[in-house]
C-alpha cells in the first residue's frame, strides 16, 4: 500500500470528499488529488495532522502495508473559558470571542479560524455604546477581500489567536469533535427533545460578500455571530437555551449586539453579563401552545410548529422560523467530553 492509497483509505473510511478532507488539512482538493495519486508526497506536518485528525499512527501513513490505529493519541478537548469581561468558545478549527471593555462601552466580538492552536482572524465585530456605532470586518475565505465598514478592525484581520488567555480563565464546559461521521438520528427514531439537541451540537460557517453566519451549540449554550452588509444587519449574541419536549426555552440571553438599520425596532440592543450562570429551570410546559412563540411566566418559549423525520421547525420571536435539519451541512459536530 502506497502513502496515496493509505490517504485514499483514510479519506473514504470517514466519508469524506477530496475537498472535505483538504479543508479539514488547510489545503485544496488537488493536492488531496495528487497525494492520493502518489505524484507528490504530503509534508510532515500534514502528515502530522492526518494522524491527529483521524487517530491514526504516522506510521500506518508512511509504512507500507501498516493500518494500525493509535488509541493513544488525545483528541483536542474543546471548550467554554469566561473571565469577569470576556468569554470564549474554543474548537479544533475556530476561537469565538466574545468582550467587553471593563465600564461595557465597547461590546466586541472576535471570530478565529485554523487548526488547534494555529488560528487567525477572519472576522471581527465592535459596538461604542458612547458613538452609538457598530463596526464590523471579516475576510472572505480563500480569496484576498475584505467587507468592512471600519479601517480600523480590518487591519486586525489575520491576527494571530492567543490561545494562552484561556489559561487564566474559568472553564464552563469541554466537549470534543466528534469525527466518527455517523449518522444523526431520525425524529421517529429519537424524538423531538434528543434530536434537537443533537442535530444544534455543531458549528457551521459561511463567508461572502453578502453574508458572514456562524453558527455554534455546545448543547448548552448557543452563540451567533452573522452580519448582512447591504443593511447593516447585525447580530452577535451567546444565549443559554434549553431543549423541552415541545421546543426549546429560553434560560437567558447574556451578550447581543443586534444592530439593524437606524436601531429604531425595539429589539436592536445591545448589553453583556459575564457574571450570568446557566440555571436548571421548570419550564411551565402547561403555557406551551404549539407554532407559537409565548412570553411565558418563567420565560421566552419557542415552540415546534411542524416536524418531519429530518426536519423540525420551532416558531421563533415575530414571523420568524427556527428551522433544524438533520442533513444540515456542519463544519464541525460535537460530542460531550468522556463519550
């Protein structure tokens, strides 16, 4: 077995496209294409990274004929660190953070990508309560354009992230990618509340000129960061929502800047809590009406609207949709830590 079909096997045994299995290795489909066809060889590092990925030896990449898998190897324990004016969210391939100055006149939200601890910014967000302005910047990925309406966050773009800051700050919660690919369950095979669950323990992430969205779930705590440029559509926000056999509940929002257009709806606004904790709440399932959004005497209620096997959409505040999909395209999909 040649080094090419050993990463072909690799690839294929974890369901993965020539392009899915680049991004994951910050390279492209066609150096996925010539490894695999044994006209160039895989550096070191990527070699390395291979290894760590998908728990497998460097040995059973570079030898011939070795597919040994290596048990040893310690998979890279994501986690939720938070100090009294910043939180952050950390992953294998990105850091989100989220910040305030110490008097909450500048909100800010940074967002990193790489791999581990080699990761950059791609996109940054900042409130002056004072000016009453947002900014924001972000990169698109794979080309050399910037969207932004400050000059000033644009040149922090490609900062590197100081993966040190955590060291001094409290953890909230670990978990860990889950890089098996197996299957989300059905609806008919676990229900509402597990599925939900499942289906939003994940991030996801998109760039372009129109649009900058990610979207990340610890299973816990949710976290958005999305900006539409040609409004100035803008919502940063990191919420506690708990699952409920009927849709999910609210158990608090501790960080938004939502800026849309002049600021003029009333739900354009802006305030964080790092001191907020996550509380078990008895959620008043006897209020619950369902496809309908309810301000209920504990709190906000979403609940489940229509459902299918791979489909369940909860009605969210006003004539939104909160639309979850089994076959949802995920960058990464999480697992709890021990599982």
């Amino acid at each position: 077995m040649t080094i090419g079909q050993r990463i072909y096997q690799i690839r294929t045994e974890h369901g993965l496209s020539q392009e899915e299995f680049g991004e994951k290795l910050n390279t492209t489909r066609q150096t996925v294409s010539r490894w695999e066809l044994d006209q160039t060889y895989p550096e070191l590092a990527k070699i390395v990274l291979i290894s760590k990925i998908f728990c497998v030896t460097t040995d059973s990449i570079i030898k011939d004929g070795i597919s040994t898998f290596d048990s040893n190897i310690e998979p890279f324990t994501c986690g939720v660190y938070r100090s009294a004016h910043s939180e952050i969210v950390e992953t294998e391939k990105f850091a989100l953070v989220y910040y305030c100055t110490p008097d909450k006149n500048i909100l800010g939200t940074k967002l990193y990508s790489g791999y581990e601890n080699h990761k950059h910014l791609v996109a940054v967000c900042e409130r002056n309560q004072q000016k009453q302005i947002t900014e924001y910047a972000y990169s698109l990925p794979k080309v050399q354009t910037i969207i932004s309406n400050s000059d000033t966050l644009a040149s922090q773009l490609g900062e590197t992230y100081d993966n040190s800051k955590k060291e001094s700050m409290r953890r909230l919660e670990q978990f860990l990618v889950d890089h098996t690919r197996k299957p989300l369950p059905c609806v008919k095979e676990s229900g509402i509340p597990t599925c939900l669950t499942l289906w939003r323990m994940a991030d996801s992430y998109s760039a372009d000129a129109d649009y900058l969205n990610f979207f990340l779930c610890t299973g816990r705590t949710e976290y958005i960061f999305s900006v539409r440029p040609q409004d100035t559509n803008i919502y940063c926000g990191a919420s506690y929502n708990i699952v409920f056999d009927l849709g999910m509940f609210s158990g608090g929002q501790f960080f938004r800047i939502r800026n849309y257009k002049d600021n003029s709806e009333n739900y354009c606004r802006f305030f964080c809590d790092f001191s907020y904790e996550f509380r078990e709440i008895d959620i008043p399932t006897e209020e619950c009406e369902l496809g309908k959004c309810l301000t209920t005497s504990k709190g906000l209620m979403w609940c489940v609207k229509r459902y299918t096997d791979d489909e369940i959409v909860l009605q969210g505040c006003g004539e939104d949709e909160y639309i979850y999909r089994r076959t949802d395209i995920r960058t990464e999909q999480f697992a709890p830590a021990g599982q």
